[in-house]
C-alpha cells in the first residue's frame, strides 16, 4: 500500500504536484492575508469604549476590508470558473469532497459577511468611507433590517471560524501528519 510519502516521492519524480495557477495562488494569499486583518479590526473596534475617537475609524478599517475580501471573493470564483483548479492530490475520495465543500463554504461565508456587514451598518443609517477615498451610502434606519443582518453576521462569525479553522487544521493534517503534496500546490514554485 503506498504511503503519503510515496506518493509524494511520485509526484516530484514527474515534476512535482499540479500546482494552483500564480493567480490563484495570490488571491488565496491576499485573501488569507486580509481575512487575518479584518477579524483583529473587528474585535479592536467593538471593544473600544463608544465615546473613543478611534472607534469610527477602526470599524471603517473593517468595513473597507470587509469590503475588499468580497470583491476578492467574487473575482476568485470568476478566475475559478475560467481556470479550473488543479485535480485533487491522490487521497481518499470522502476527504477529497469535504475539502472541496470547504472551500465553497469559504467563499459562501466571505460573500455573506461582507454583504452582511455592510447592510447591518447600511440599515443603521451609516455611509461607509472606503478607506477614506470613496463613501457607499447608507440607507434610511430600518431597526428590524439592521437587527436581522446584525444576526446573520454574528452567525456568519462563527462560521468563519469554523470553517477557516478547519481549512488550517486540514493545511497542518496534509503538511505534518501526511506530508503530502497539498500544501505545495498553493506555494508558490515550479508547476508540476
């Protein structure tokens, strides 16, 4: 029975893994990048003391990256579509479709934030600043509106959560425990 080690020896016999395209590659990392950001930019902004100056500031700082992960989002699923990604690594095929359903999850949950955000804060009555060079207007207060998208937000918190700690969790499982290919497909390097 071959082990991950095996395969992985394989695989770099031919060239190494098929590797996710430059492209693909630099929107999960600047994804992944602002993803890390924002969740620090929200926690700051709402435990500042209400009166704080800083406060406003901080939580368009959220709103504008919020905002930027969205369009990032969107333009990966577009390059995703033009751009299939590279066939899964030889792995059991139940872990292959979890992995998969992950990853739409991901991007189902960077949508839904973003978009939730912006209507909870929209709702309000708020116009975002996005970061400070252009405003998106707010519409006019709806409590029940601003209630109901403050509820799927949070909800979509514990989503994010989730699920990106079981995509690193997975990320560390192939890489330390495995020690297969699949964290080098989305490394920067010689396509396979």
């Amino acid at each position: 029975m071959d082990t991950a080690a095996q395969r992985d020896t394989a695989l770099r016999s031919v060239g190494g893994p098929a590797r996710y395209g430059r492209m693909a590659q630099a929107l999960h990392w600047l994804t992944a990048l602002l993803v890390a950001a924002v969740l620090p930019l929200a926690w700051i902004a709402t435990n500042l003391a209400k009166e704080d100056p800083a406060k406003p500031v901080v939580f368009q700082f959220h709103k504008s990256v919020g905002l930027t992960i969205l369009a990032l989002v969107v333009l990966r699923i577009l390059w995703r579509a033009l751009h299939p990604p590279p066939p899964d690594t030889v792995e059991p095929a139940g872990l292959a479709l979890i992995g998969r359903i992950n990853h739409w999850l991901l991007y189902a949950v960077f949508l839904l934030m973003p978009v939730s955000g912006y209507l909870l804060s929209a709702y309000n009555g708020n116009t975002t600043q996005f970061f400070y060079l252009f405003p998106i207007p707010g519409f006019a207060k709806d409590k029940a509106l601003q209630e109901t998208f403050a509820s799927v937000h949070l909800a979509g918190q514990y989503a994010v959560y989730a699920l990106v700690g079981l995509h690193i969790a997975a990320t560390i499982w192939h890489a330390a425990i495995r020690r297969d290919a699949v964290l080098a497909r989305m490394l920067p390097g010689r396509s396979g």
